[in-house]
C-alpha cells in the first residue's frame, strides 16, 4: 500500500502491475512490466519499484498530480 496514501499496488503472475485506488473503487493503472511473474514490490515515493522471475527490476514512477495513472494504449 502506498505509504500514507489510498493506493494498492497488485503484482501478479503473468507479469501485470496493477494499481488499485481504494476511493475511486476502480484500477487505475494496469501494465504488463514483466515477462516473469512479479516476485515483489515496494513503493518508493511516487514510484513502485518490482522484481520478477524473469530476472529484472523494474521501476514505474507516477506523476505526482495525475488522478488516474491508468494507461491509455
């Protein structure tokens, strides 16, 4: 959980990082950042950083003001 905040970070085993808004009651950030499934995570100011099977590492930063950080692709 985000320190502080109202927001959960998911990892999951088909390499997807979501973020959950507990608030807006919606995900607000869904990526596939890994090839491997996610081992771990941690957030670390505004970014959340991974590790995975796949041997990686992985950080993700956020924009500080943004409302929705879900990927528009």
């Amino acid at each position: 959980m985000q320190k502080g905040g109202t927001r959960v970070a998911i990892g999951a085993q088909n390499g997807f990082l979501f973020i959950y808004d507990l608030l807006q009651k919606e995900f607000i950030f869904s990526e596939r950042i890994h090839n491997g499934s996610v081992e771990g995570l941690d957030w670390k100011g505004n970014s959340v950083v991974t590790c995975s099977a796949d041997n990686c590492i992985s950080i993700i930063r956020f924009p500080k003001s943004s409302p929705s950080m879900l990927s528009e692709k």
